[in-house]
C-alpha cells in the first residue's frame, strides 16, 4: 500500500478523547466503536475530503454562499420594471395576469355571518336578523371606498383584485 494511504488510516484509526473515555466506561461500546472507525479509515480512507482546499480538484472551486433573496436583490429592480412592462404592455402577459385575477380573486371575499345562537340564548328569528344586520352593515363598508381604503379610491372588492394582481406580477 501507499504509504499517504497507510497514514490517512492509522490517523483515522487513533482514539479521540471521546473514544477513550467511552472505553473506560463502557469497553464493549468503544471496541465496536474503534472497529468502526477502523472500518471507515480502510475503506474510505480519511472521511470528510469535501472542504479540503489542499486538492487539485478542489483548489479553484471556492463557491459564494448566498440566499435567493441575496441572490436576487441586484436583479429585482430590471425584473420589476420589465414585469411591469409585460403587464401593461404585451396583451398575452396582461390578460394571462387578468385571468388569474378573475380566476382566483372571482368577486372576492364576502362576509357569512353565523351567530353562536345556543350559547347566546338567542331564537332561531334573533339569529337570522343579526346575520343580516351584520351582512348589510359589511357591504356598506365594503363597497364605499372612503371607508376601505385608506387612498380612498377603490373598494374592498377592487382593493382584492388589486393585492392579488401585484403579487402575480411582481411578486
């Protein structure tokens, strides 16, 4: 054998303090331990080569680390503006992005009002009216843009399609 291989073995079959300690209190565990790792030092040599820089096929493979979102970053504003551009401007991306819209948003989230009428001692008549009271008093509300939206400008159905729109065009 090679005498690089014969050290990376008897390097890789030395006790750590670990496998010492692990023999003094329990010898059977530390001699199945140091079979193992005489095992993995002759059969894979020395086990963790990934990180080592001394390699030659390693040497010039010196990878940065980044998260997508750090990845993206520089690039975020040319995809924004160009998404942009492809929304308003191109009629195969608008109206794929309008389908979406229509598709998920539909005509939007309505408010179901159903009263706890048993805990409440409420009768079934006291129920049904609250729950229209309510449905009405949401719909005010819902379809008056000064009071859904701060701009003051679209309602809350509008305000829906409109969340939805953004997040499918630019993210």
């Amino acid at each position: 054998m090679n005498n690089d291989i014969l050290a990376q073995i008897r390097e890789g079959m030395k006790p750590t303090r670990l496998d010492r300690a692990i023999t003094r209190v329990m010898p059977g565990w530390g001699l199945r331990r140091m079979q193992a790792r005489a095992t993995m030092a002759l059969v894979g040599g020395q086990q963790w080569t990934g990180a080592r820089r001394d390699l030659p096929e390693a040497r010039n493979w010196n990878p940065l680390t980044a998260s997508p979102d750090d990845e993206q970053r520089w690039d975020r504003a040319y995809l924004l503006s160009r998404a942009t551009d492809l929304e308003r401007n191109d009629a195969l991306a608008g109206g794929a992005i309008a389908e979406q819209v229509l598709s998920v948003v539909g005509t939007g989230l309505s408010v179901q009002p159903l009263p706890l009428q048993r805990q409440l001692g409420w009768t079934q008549d006291q129920a049904v009216e609250w729950a229209e009271e309510v449905k009405a008093r949401f719909n005010l509300w819902a379809q008056d843009p000064r009071e859904c939206d701060i701009a003051r400008r679209r309602n809350f159905y509008q305000a829906q399609a409109l969340a939805y729109r953004t997040v499918a065009s630019r993210g």
